[in-house]
C-alpha cells in the first residue's frame, strides 16, 4: 500500500484536512466554512479557533471512516506567510493538532504555511507543477501578494496596498446582504449585471502595486444610493480586479522575466473572474501566460500541505 501523508489548514474562512498518497492522489480532501452569523464579515480570532476545533472532530470521523492506515508523515500550516512577523492565532488549531497526532504516531511532523500550501495545490497537474522558479498571485481575502517564487524563497514583490481583493469582494457583498464569505453569491449577481469600468485601477510603483480601499468606499456609496443594481455593482467589482491583476502579472513578469504567472486563492477559484481576466489578456503585450489551478484547489485547502509533506517526506526534512 502507498505511503499516505495528513494535511491540515485552519485559515480564517475554512477547516481543511486532507489525506494523500505519496504518488499525488488525494483519498479526502475535507474542506469546511467556518460558521459566520448573517450579516458579520467574519469571526474573531478566539471563535475562529474554538470552531476549528470542532470541525476537526468531524474529520477526524471522515478519516477513520477511510480506513487507510497510519499516515506516514503529517503536515499543517503554522502561519499565514513566510517570515517571523507572520502569525496568526487561527492556524494554532491545525499545527497543534498536527504536531500531537504526528508524536502520539511516531511519524515525522512538517511545518509550512498558508500561502506556500496555496501554492502547491494550484501548482498541481499545471504546467508550472514542477517549476522551482516561477511567478505568483495570491488572491483571497489576506492576501493580494505578487510573490516572486524561488527554490527556497517566496517573495513578496508587489500587491495591495490596502484593502485584499477577497476582502473587497465580502464586504460588498455583506453590505447587499449576501452571506460571508459572499464570493460564490456576488458572482451569481455579477453574471447577470454589466460594466463599463466605472472603478479605475489605482496603482503604484510601476504597477507592482495597488489600492483598492477607494473601489470599495465608491461601492458602498453606489449600495447606499441606489444608483445602480446589485448585479452592476458586482459585475464592475470583478471588472476592477480583472483588471487590477492583469496590470500587476504584467508588472512582475517585466522585474522578474517570468513568461507565466500562477494565479491562486479564493477569488481565484471564479470563473467568472477567470474568463475576465483571460478576455483582457488576449493580444495583450507584456502580459505573461496566466496559469490556473483546479478551482477546488484554488480556494483554502489542505492538499497543498500535504502535497509539501509529501515532498519533504522524500527529502528527509520532516521533525
């Protein structure tokens, strides 16, 4: 039988655990909201842990359910991103979960992060899944990172300035009374609204950076007013970061020479996003080829830490 190795992922929006095989197979991939009340743009720190723990309990009977044997190696997310400043009490759950079932098993134990698992997941049956160079945006509601992507190192090169993209999308869609997270709902809206581009990019630095903290101020105002119908007003929010991220891939492929760019998280899992996003960069010059991953792989999920488990099983780099 093939080595299996655990993931897990206790992100701000979701519990993720999953199970893979050491040839790349994925025998669970559990992936659960966290439970937001109606009309909130999220839980605090304490509520999202104390939930994650409950969840874990339920896949844990999905696990047992599978009967698959010891893993050989766990892995969990211990922080967003990399570097020292980079914390965040949600991820606690996971790693601390990790590292307890990883000694009471007598297997190895991996840490990573967040993004990094992103990463891995999106990367995953793409042409860049063996790339140890490469360049990246990670989109979701923590993060709208340029990263430029290293055998060792990922580094952050541009992004927002402000607000994230996912952050923009769940308060506009919060404030039309749509539940959290409100991306699957506002493009629901969004596909039956149209745009004319009403909100204009907003970037720095040679467009390695942006702001979006005005595009939402403007959005609030057209909600309050009545101005214009919720479908246009979510159509012309995805019209904005259609255009945003083009500007930004085409931005760091010019500092870093990449001639692809991977696109990941949560708001990258639309395909409506996705098909804006692709139409603009038709033709376009400088534009480097954009490259997806699955979209269940796209938004929060364990497969990526287990796929870097996986990995670092192989390498001998587990504690």
């Amino acid at each position: 039988m093939s080595r299996t190795i655990l993931g897990l992922d206790t992100s701000n929006y979701r519990t993720s655990v999953a199970l893979v095989t050491e040839e790349g197979e994925i025998l669970l991939n559990y992936r659960e909201l966290l439970p937001v009340p109606a009309g909130e743009r999220g839980l605090r720190q304490n509520e999202a842990v104390f939930a994650h723990l409950r969840q874990l309990s339920a896949a844990a009977d999905e696990l047992r359910e599978l009967s698959a044997g010891i893993p050989a190696a766990v892995a969990a997310s211990m922080a967003p991103r990399d570097g020292n400043e980079s914390y965040m009490p949600v991820f606690m759950a996971g790693a601390s979960f990790g590292r307890l079932t990883a000694a009471a098993l007598g297997v190895p134990f991996i840490g990573t992060t967040h993004q990094r698992g992103h990463l891995a997941a999106a990367r995953a049956g793409t042409a860049l899944e063996h790339a140890e160079d490469y360049l990246a945006l990670h989109l979701s509601g923590g993060t709208t990172d340029l990263l430029d992507v290293r055998k060792e190192t990922v580094v952050q090169i541009g992004g927002s300035l402000d607000l994230h993209a996912g952050q923009l999308v769940d308060r506009a869609g919060v404030a039309m009374g749509l539940p959290f997270p409100a991306g699957p709902e506002l493009e629901k809206l969004a596909l039956a609204g149209s745009s004319s581009g009403k909100l204009g990019c907003s970037m720095e630095n040679g467009d390695l950076s942006c702001h979006l903290s005005g595009a939402e101020s403007q959005v609030q105002r057209w909600i309050r007013d009545g101005v214009l119908s919720r479908e246009d007003i979510a159509r012309e929010i995805y019209d904005l970061l259609a255009r945003t991220v083009l500007r930004l891939a085409a931005a760091g492929a010019a500092r870093t020479g990449s001639r692809q760019v991977l696109i990941t998280g949560g708001v990258a899992s639309s395909p409506l996003f996705r098909q804006m996003l692709c139409r603009r960069a038709e033709g376009r010059r400088g534009v480097p080829g954009l490259v997806f991953g699955a979209p269940g792989m796209s938004g929060d999920n364990a497969v990526g830490v287990a796929l870097i488990g996986r990995d670092a099983l192989r390498a001998g780099t587990g504690t």
